[in-house]
C-alpha cells in the first residue's frame, strides 16, 4: 500500500465513473450487451430489441459531448435507450391497432391454448405497465435484473444505491404479483 509523502494529500477515487472511455465507440461496445438485454427484455423480440439499441446509439452519438459533460454518462445512455424502446413499442402499437382491424375483417380461427398464452403476455404487460405508472424507477429496476444486469449495475445505469437497487427489485416484484393475483383491484386504481 502506498503512504503519501508528507506534504502529499492521498487521492480518493470521488468518482467511481472516473473510469468511463471518453471514446463513443468504446462506451457503446462497453454497454452495448447490457443495452441490449433491456432492450430484448421490455421488448420480447431479439429483431426489435436491436432496432431499438441501434436507434438509441444513433441518438447517443450525435448527442456524446451533451453526455460526457452530463453528470453520469451511464445515465444519460440509459434514458436514451429507454426512449428507443419506447419508440418502438409505439410503433408496434400502431402496427397491432392496423393487423386488429385487418383481423376483425376476417375473424381468424385461434386456439384455445394460443388464446391463453396471449392472455398470460397481455396480463403481465399491463401489470408491468401499472407499475411503471405507480413507480417508474421499480420498473425499470424490475426489467433491468429480468434482463440479467447485477444491482451494481443497476444502480449505475439508474443512478441509485446498489442496495436501493436491491430493495426496489423486491417491491417491484412484490407489486407485480400482487397485480397479477388482484387484477380488478389494479384496474379500479
């Protein structure tokens, strides 16, 4: 262990993203996997999920000096994905509302099982939904640890505590349970 001379003052790491490329290219390869589990994660769609990473690096690469001068870099990167994605669930909203009329036209035959499944998927979407209205940041904690990122990583990207990280993940999951076994309580919220 180094001891500072006298005279010297002992540097603290103050910044623990001290250590972030200032290079575009090398932060983007950096986070790009994690970026994309999110992504695929809020998404459910490999294809869609890099449409959106894409779109979001596009948008980061225009806008790197505004990120680098931000306070966490991680941060401004992350909120720029969580755009993307919402862009993109938008326009397939748009592209469902089009296919359901096309659908009503010509009342397909669909299984009983293709029905539960889809039902299952449109459950837990609104229960995910409901949480990002009653408490964004437990969502996005939520989808971030499904997408597989450590609460360490979490927390950087969102820019809390690893242990606030750590208990929003527990409410979040707690609320989310609790909607999909109470549904008709959630609605009359």
């Amino acid at each position: 262990m180094n001891t500072p001379e006298p005279g010297e003052e002992r540097a603290l790491r103050a910044d623990p993203l001290a250590d972030l490329p200032a290079d575009f290219e090398a932060f983007f390869t950096r986070e790009n996997p994690g970026y994309l589990r999110y992504a695929q994660q809020r998404l459910h769609h490999r294809e869609d999920a890099q449409d959106a990473v894409q779109n979001a690096g596009a948008t980061l690469y225009k806008n790197w000096r505004r990120a680098l001068a931000s306070d966490d870099p991680q941060a401004f990167g992350f909120k720029i994905l969580k755009d993307a994605v919402v862009d993109v669930l938008r326009d397939r909203r748009r592209t469902e509302r089009k296919r359901l009329r096309v659908i009503a036209q010509r009342r397909p035959d669909t299984s009983q099982d293709e029905l539960e499944e889809f039902a299952e998927l449109d459950a837990l979407d609104w229960a995910m939904d409901e949480l990002a209205r009653a408490a964004p940041v437990q969502a996005d904690v939520v989808r971030l640890r499904q997408a597989g990122l450590s609460y360490p990583d979490i927390g950087r990207a969102l820019g809390i505590a690893h242990t606030t990280a750590r208990t929003y993940y527990s409410l979040g999951r707690r609320h989310l349970d609790y909607l999909l076994e109470h549904p008709d309580e959630g609605e009359a919220r």
